[in-house]
C-alpha cells in the first residue's frame, strides 16, 4: 500500500510539473517574450518550433525575411542551418553502421585511401568516432579557409589535410573540423553509391515530410520564402548574400524550415521512429547521443553562472546536464545566419531557434527555453544582452598609430604571385594606384592593401564585410628582396595564421 501510495504521489508530482511547463511555453507568453528579444537583439527575423513526441506546441516566425522588406517571416520560411547538418551526416553513418556496412571504429585510410594527415600516425589511426567527435589534435575550425569561398573541388579539400600542422595531441582534445565531416560525408557516399544530397532526401528528409529542406545551393533560387543572412556593419544592420558551402555539403549545406525540422525533432524523440518507420536505429540514437569528448564551458556559462556541471561532444551532437537533466543540442552559423536545436528527451521537449542575422540570440533563447521547463526564474535574454554591452563598453580602445616616418616602398616592391599550400595562389597587383590580393581559387578573397609601416599593409576584404580588418606583415631574405608574406586577421573561424605565402619567382 506504502508503495502504491508513493507511485500515485510521483505521478501527482510529474503531473503538476509537466502542467507548469506547459504554462510557461504557453503561445501568448512565448510570442510576445520573443517578439521583443528579437526587437532587443536587433535581429530582422526569427523562426521558432517547439515540439513534444507527438504534437507541435509553438510554431511560429517573428520579424521579415530581409530588413527593409514587409515579407514575415513565418515555419515555412526556409533558413541556412549550416551545422545542424552535422547531426544529419552522423545519422546517415549510424544507420550504415546498423546495416553492417561500417563501424564507428575502423580507420578512415581504410575507407578512403587517398587520406594523408599531417602526422602518419594519425593517419593510420584516425576513425570514423575521432572524426565525428573532433578529436583529431587539429584545432577548432582548422583548414577552413582552403574551401571558405572557394570553388574547388571536395577531393582537393581533403588532399590538404596534410597539411594542416595539429595543436594538440590526437585525442587528447576538442578540436571542431568542418572538413573531416566533408571526409565522413564521401565515405557515406561512396558505400551509399549516391550524392550527399539525395542520401538525405531518401533517407529523412521524405520520410519526415520535410518538404522544404533540402542540401543543394543549386536548388535555392527555385523556392520563395527565403531568409536572407544579416551582419552588423559600422553599427548598423546589413543583408548580405548567401555563401556557398556547396562544397562542404556534410559539415554545414543544410537549407530547411522550422515545421520541417519539428518533424525530425519528433522523430528524435521517438527513439528514431517517425509514422512506424524506423529511421535511426534507437541503439545507434544513443551512440550518437553518447560522451566522446569532454567540451569547455561557454562564456554564458562562466560569466551568467548557468546551471551547468559539464559539456561533452558525442558524434554530431554536443551535451550538458542542464539543472540536473541532459540537454542534446548543436549549434549551426553560416555568414549572417545562425541557427540552435535542442532535443530534450528526459522532458520529451524539443525545439529549433533559427535567425537571419549573426547573433548569439538563439543559444539564449535555448538557455531561456530550458529554465522554463525546469522552473528555474532567470532572465537570461536581458542578463546576457546587458553582459555584451558592458563587455563592449570595456573594450580598450586601439593605440594611436606611430608617428615616426618609415621609409615608403613603391607597390610594384610587392607586386607578383605568392603561393600557400593550403589556399593555393594570390596574385598581388596595383590598379588604381591601390595594392590589390586576389586569391585565384577564392570567389571571396579580393583584399585592399593600404602601406602603414615600411613592411606592414592594413588589409581589408570589401567582399567579407563580417571580417574586422586585418595586417599584411612581407618578410624579406638576405638580399632584400620579398620572401613571402602572413596575415595578421584575429578571427574565431577562419584562421589566417595557419597561412604563409611564399613569393614565386
């Protein structure tokens, strides 16, 4: 009787619990929290979808497509996920693994021979878990500039691997790499025997009803309703155009909508089942939803004091305990456009945040999401919103430029090609009377050098405007004459420092 009695009070509990969750994701409270943070945050539109197993709690868009315009944004509006994709790439993986096909542990040079790593090592050790994970000793984001931009083809992208030097030991840390998921993506396609796209398309984007989604930079103009990515420029707000990743499909090339992604949230949630159908094996589901590695903390949560013991990466998939209970989530950003899902299943909640604009907003709003379901009372829009400006205001201001003169070097002193193993050939050349970079295989990377020291240039790339400014440093050898050049570029992504361009003669 002592037990029955105690059953029906956990029940009565969880009940009560689950009811004030409800209320605190109730739509109106929802719709006018986030019309206004998107008003705060300064972010031109906003899609939002908050899913259970089996039914659409909230669905709805906030703001416009493009600032300027009078088209709402609304869940069919198709928005760039970029790496949300990677959660998708690890599930075509995992179901090959379920059919025998792979093993999350065998070697990559087994799978693709021509794969060469800076290390030998490495290379004959690297797996399909390390890639997956991030755990190759390559530092976050390594070699993207080899294909940011760029047109060149996704063997040439992953024949320069080599020559990315590591900056901690293999599997001794947390290093993000888009191109080892490009790798991961032509080792499915390869057993797959189709495109990254279509894999897709047969395997979850079909089955889900995900009409609207799609991994085809090509199919883009062909759908309406289309987000267009924002930046803030000279304190203001700017559209700027989609980049490319069509040669990064695996790591990022994801295009799809909030009522989409609610259908593949819902599978989530379901242990991998959608309609009857299963789509991801439930035992592969934990795999991928399994620790590999252990993560840093945030600055939200070092600086807000979030409810957060730790964050790990699983395969496709980062994981923290939020108050106690395991949040999955990853995080995705193209130029001018990020994105944040979050699946819950301890809560049976999912959700999907996607803005037009580059902002932290959407991880916010899952912090904010989460503190709703746990019944915690924290502002976290207002908290982290007064944090960055703060943060802003206490930002040194830069040094007066040294007045003493230096000795002006004609431009045609630099003027040539120089060559980087990793981005291949720049072209220097004066046309306007300016020193002028263009990157021969970069659709992005035409530079404007302006002389600032006697071998110093400030650089700026009008075609990047999300790129601060940044230093061209020219070295010189025993004769004098221009050696080769680095770039001094301070950017979280792109990692200008890995590059050297060598002057040919």
């Amino acid at each position: 009787m002592k037990r029955l009695i105690a059953s029906l009070g956990l029940l009565l509990l969880v009940s009560v619990m689950l009811q004030a969750q409800r209320e605190q994701i109730a739509p109106k409270v929802l719709q006018d929290f986030y019309t206004k943070v998107i008003a705060d945050y300064q972010v031109p539109g906003m899609a939002v979808v908050i899913v259970d197993s089996d039914s659409v709690l909230f669905s709805k868009g906030f703001g416009v497509l493009e600032k300027g315009s009078d088209q709402k944004v609304n869940n069919q509006t198709i928005f760039g996920i970029a790496s949300l994709t990677k959660s998708f790439t690890t599930a075509l993986i995992a179901n090959l693994v379920e059919a025998g096909k792979l093993d999350f542990d065998i070697p990559l040079v087994k799978l693709y021979p021509q794969l060469q790593l800076y290390d030998n090592y490495v290379t004959s050790q690297l797996t399909l878990r390390d890639a997956l994970a991030h755990r190759s000793g390559l530092a976050g984001f390594s070699g993207d500039l080899i294909w940011y931009g760029s047109k060149i083809s996704d063997s040439t992208i992953i024949h320069r691997l080599q020559y990315l030097e590591p900056k901690q030991g293999f599997r001794s840390g947390f290093g993000y790499s888009n191109i080892l998921y490009l790798l991961v993506g032509k080792v499915a396609e390869n057993i797959l025997e189709t495109s990254f796209a279509q894999a897709l398309q047969q395997q979850f984007f079909s089955p889900l009803n995900m009409k609207r989604s799609f991994a085809d930079y090509a199919l883009l103009p062909t759908f309406e309703n289309i987000a267009k990515p924002h930046i803030t420029a000279n304190d203001s707000v700017m559209a700027i155009e989609y980049i490319s990743w069509e040669n990064m499909l695996p790591a990022g090339g994801i295009f799809s909508t909030t009522d989409d992604l609610g259908h593949y949230m819902q599978m989530l949630l379901n242990y991998g089942r959608y309609n009857d159908q299963v789509l991801i094996d439930s035992a592969q589901l934990q795999e991928m939803w399994h620790a590999q590695i252990p993560l840093k903390s945030s600055w939200l949560d070092r600086n807000l004091s979030a409810p957060v013991n730790f964050k790990a990466y699983g395969l496709g998939w980062t994981m923290m305990d939020y108050a106690g209970i395991k949040v999955l989530n990853h995080s995705g950003g193209l130029d001018g456009m990020v994105s944040h899902m979050l699946v819950v299943p301890e809560l049976n909640i999912g959700a999907a945040f996607l803005t037009n604009k580059s902002t932290p907003l959407p991880t916010i709003l899952m912090y904010d999401l989460l503190d709703r379901l746990t019944q915690n009372k924290r502002n976290w829009a207002d908290e982290a919103l007064a944090f960055m400006n703060k943060h802003a205001s206490d930002e040194e201001l830069p040094e007066d430029a040294d007045a003493e003169e230096f000795d002006v070097q004609s431009n045609d002193f630099f003027t040539g090609r120089y060559y980087d193993s990793l981005v291949g050939e720049a072209l220097l050349y004066t046309q306007n009377n300016t020193l002028q970079m263009k990157w021969n295989e970069s659709t992005l990377f035409h530079g404007l050098l302006t002389q600032s020291d006697c071998l110093t240039f400030d650089l700026t790339f009008p075609p990047v405007p999300s790129l601060p400014d940044g230093k061209v440093k020219f070295h010189l050898n025993a004769t004098g004459e221009v050696k080769g050049f680095s770039i001094d570029l301070p950017n979280p992504d792109l990692h200008f420092y890995e590059l050297y361009f060598v002057k040919q003669n």
